[in-house]
C-alpha cells in the first residue's frame, strides 16, 4: 500500500506541473488586456485607423508620422537623448568610485548599512525627491536652469546607477586583484585590466536602468526646467494632456518606444543577456 | 588605509549626504514657523493645517485605497505566476518570461498614456478603477520578479515529501509554500504597495475629474515652482512613510 501512495504522490506530481501552468492565466490575461492591447490601440491611433469619437476607418495613414518627425520634434527627441546620455554618464562616473568603495573596502556592518542608505532613496518617488531638491534650488535661485535639471536628474537617478554597480563588484573574485598585484601590477593598471573589465555587466545594466527611464523623463525637466528644457516626456504630456492631440503624441510615442527598443536591442546583443 | 581609499570614502559619504540633504531640509522645514531656512522656531502648525485640510483628506483615502487593493491583488497574481513558472518546463519559462518582464523595461510614461488612449477607445470612465487597473499592471511585474527570486532559493523537496506523505496539491500549497514563502509575499506586497502609493505619472494620465491621490496634490500644488510649508508638511508625511515601508522590505528581504 506504502508503495501505491508513493506512486500516486508522483503522478500528482506531475499533475501539478501542467496544472500550475493554469495559475499563469489570471496574471497573464491581465497583462495581455490592460498591458499590451493598450500599445496596439495606440499604434492604431498613430496610423489613424482609429479617428475621432472612437471611429474606426480603414484607411490607414502615415501623417501622423510625418507630423511628428517634423524638425522641432526631431530636436526634442535629440534633447532628450543627449539630456540621458550626459545623465547616465555622469551618474556612472559618480557612482562607481562609491559602489567600488562598499563593495570591495568596507566591513561587512559598514556595509549593510550603507547599502540600505543606498537603496532607501529607490523606493521614494521622483516626485517627492524632486520636490525636496526643488526647495533647496528654489532658494539657490537656481530654478529653471539646464543645471537645475541636469542636478534633479543625477539625484533621482544616482541610486539606480550604484545598486546594479555594487552587486557585481560585490561577486568580485578579490583573489584576481591579489594575483594581479603579486605580478607586479600597480593599483592603477589592476583597476583597468582587471576590475573594470570584470564589472562590465554591472555598468551595462546599471546604464540601463538609468538611460531608458531617463529618456522619457518628465518630472525632473517640468519641475525643475520649467519651460526651458523640452523633453520627449514633457512634449508627450502636453500633447496628451494639455492640446489632446492623441493621434501626433501617438505616432511620437510608438518612435520613442521604437527607440528605446533599438537601444536595449543593440546593448544585449553588445554584452550578451543582461541580469536587471 | 592608501589615500585612494580615503577619497572613496569621502566621495561615498558626500554621495550620501547629497541623497539626504534635501529630505532632511523638507522635513525640517515643514516644523519651521519662517517660510525661510535662515531663521528657525518648531511648530506643528502647518501639520494641523494638513489635517483640517479636506482635499487632502480624501486624496489620502483614495491613494489609501488603490494602493491596497493593488498590493493585494497584484500579489495574489504575481506571486501565482512566479510558482507557475517555477514549475515549467525550460522552453516555455523562456518564452512566457520576457511577457512578465516587459512592464518593469518600458518607460513608464509610455505605459500611461497608451492606457489613457485605450480607456478612450473602450469610454471607459476615469477614476477609481482605471487607475487601480494601470497600478495593477505594472505591479504584477515587479511582485513577480520579488517572489521568483524569493522562490528560487526554496527547497523543492518538501513539496514532494507533502506530497508524498498523501498530502494533496491544495493542502501542500496550503501548509508547504505559503508558510515558506511568506517572507517573500509580505516583501512583495509591500513593494506593490509602494508603487501604487507613490505613482505619479500613471495615475495622472489615467484618472479623471475629482479623482486626486496624494501625489497628484502635490504635483498640482508644487507645480512650476511653488514651495510652500503646507506642502513641506505633506511631503515629509509621504516620505516618512516611503522611508519606513522601504525599510521594512529590506529587513523582510534578509529574513
């Protein structure tokens, strides 16, 4: 009898494998409705197979396109790219000296404390994080400034730049570094020929967590730039919310998302996988 | 100690203080009697005010009530999908992957406005339900990544000894991967908690008329540039709150 049980724990067993495949369905129908049916509504807003009031027509145009590859958005969306390039860049060259620092030189107390430090910030709203910085800029009279939003955007984005930076240095077999000293080579050329290049899928994710988010960015440069610093996340509110022109901001949206696709394509094909 | 190590020290600890500064300066103010930094006298009058404040009272209702709705409901169907997947088969984890994963990648603004746009193919009415439906969509993702990592590391053969020991698949999920897994759920409901408390951007494009959460007051009061101590006061409430519950997950995650 002992061994009857057995055997049917082990063709429940494989029950549950294909029942649980069931338990997917819930998460994944609501993905699929109020996720990805939203994008391919707005791709028909953009070729305008969807028109005013909801009307379908069949017809489809590449107007909207047109529209908004005009010269003044095609600035925007340039703005918006360089204005992420300069944040990634900066945020990597601030954070990685302080992710090598608790990663590779603290002892372990030190750092889960800092590490905390770090990853507190993560969890509190751009808004609110704006909003402090806003108050000591504002008094800086500082506000409305390239800088004020070059500031705003280091200082929401640094901490998604460090934490990615410090899990990889933290794996970092330190055995390397001593092997690369005991064959006499300095600090410096250790740093270049070993650390860097072993930390590399940290930088990459790391860039990618900061560059993606920070080219849609729209908090920072309207709080903080005021009207000075136009971004694709500035001009999609305004063409949404304040001139509901949803066919343009559609047709922006859907180039943006093309983009940002093509950026993330190229740098996992360059690296190879990358570990979020 | 070498010098370079010294540096890094130093360029760490300005770091922090950078990431701190400003908080510190909010909450301090939102005490402060002077609208001024340079002059100081504690006082909780502008959190009185807070209170006496209607609008804001039912703006934190309502971001009160999507946000736990929204963990609960993301939770039940993110962690579901990450014990799912956990069981499948190699090929079919690779494929159905990227689909959960996707949400967390795409800029979030994007995700805002193409809801926006679908509610007003469907006219589905703005309001409670279409913002608690945009936070449940992007929280599903982030609890599914929490409780698979969670999983990840869960001994497998317990379940089988359930089973084996004539334990059906019900009771085993019921008195075997829950109780095991509870760490990780209570992380992740925090987590999608969060989200959904903090959200600005999906909340402002899919809501309408009368519907404000707290974030959306802050955002119309402080927009271009308007600082005031009523609005220091709110702030510092939402980041003593942010702060705690980030704290909470984190000691949860170690457990």
């Amino acid at each position: 009898m002992g061994f009857l049980k057995i055997e049917m724990g082990i063709l429940k067993h494989t029950w549950i494998r294909k029942a649980s495949l069931y338990i997917l369905i819930p998460s994944l129908s609501f993905l699929a409705i109020f996720f990805y049916t939203p994008f391919i509504i707005v791709l028909l807003y953009s070729i305008g197979v969807i028109g005013r009031d909801g009307v379908i027509s069949l017809n489809p145009t590449f107007n909207y396109f047109i529209e908004a590859l005009n010269p003044l958005y095609l600035r925007v969306i340039l703005n918006s790219l360089y204005l992420a390039a300069l944040t990634t860049i900066s945020c990597l060259i601030i954070a990685y000296p302080a992710a090598y620092y608790i990663a590779l030189k603290t002892s372990y107390r030190l750092r889960s404390l800092l590490i905390v430090a770090v990853v507190l910030p993560y969890w509190i709203s751009f808004l609110l994080r704006t909003y402090a910085l806003m108050t000591i800029l504002s008094s800086l009279n500082m506000l409305f400034t390239y800088q004020a939003v070059m500031i705003g955007m280091i200082y929401d984005y640094l901490p998604f730049m460090i934490l990615p930076l410090y899990v990889n240095l933290e794996k970092l077999d330190k055995s390397l570094l001593e092997a690369s000293y005991t064959l006499g080579a300095s600090p410096i050329k250790t740093f270049f020929k070993v650390t860097l290049p072993l930390s590399i899928q940290g930088i990459v994710a790391g860039c990618i967590l900061v560059f993606v988010p920070a080219t849609g960015e729209f908090i920072v440069p309207y709080m903080l730039g005021g009207i000075s610093v136009t971004t694709i996340g500035t001009l999609t509110w305004d063409l949404f919310l304040k001139f509901h022109n949803w066919w343009r901001g559609a047709a922006l949206s859907i180039i943006y998302i093309f983009i940002v696709l093509a950026i993330l394509i190229v740098y996992v094909r360059k690296i190879g996988g990358v570990e979020l | 100690m070498s010098i370079i190590d010294k540096l890094m020290k130093i360029h760490t600890l300005s770091i922090l203080l950078f990431l701190y500064f400003p908080i510190a300066i909010v909450v301090l103010s939102s005490f402060n009697e002077y609208r001024e930094f340079t002059s100081f006298k504690f006082t909780t009058k502008w959190y009185e005010s807070l209170i006496q404040n209607s609008t804001v009272w039912k703006a934190f209702n309502n971001s009160l009530s999507v946000a736990m709705l929204c963990a609960l409901i993301s939770v039940v169907l993110g962690f579901l999908s990450a014990y799912g997947l956990l069981r499948a088969s190699t090929a079919f984890k690779s494929s159905i992957e990227p689909v959960l994963y996707i949400p967390i990648i795409i800029p979030e603004i994007t995700e805002a406005l193409s809801l926006l746009l679908f509610y007003n193919f469907l006219s589905f009415p703005l309001g409670f339900f279409s913002v608690l439906i945009g936070h449940i969509a992007f929280s599903i993702s982030f609890v599914f990544v929490v409780s698979k990592a969670r999983l990840a590391g869960f001994d497998r053969s317990l379940e089988e000894a359930s089973m084996t020991l004539g334990a059906n698949q019900i009771q085993t999920f019921i008195k075997i991967t829950l109780p095991l897994s509870a760490p990780g759920i209570a992380a992740s409901t925090l987590l999608a908690f969060t989200l959904s408390w903090d959200d600005f951007i999906k909340t402002v494009f899919t809501t309408g008329p009368g519907f404000q959460t707290i974030p959306l007051v802050i955002w119309s009061q402080s927009a271009r540039g308007g600082v005031s101590p009523e609005l220091n006061a709110l702030t510092s409430l939402m980041l003593i709150i942010s702060i705690t519950l980030s704290y909470l997950y984190v000691k949860m995650m170690r457990k």
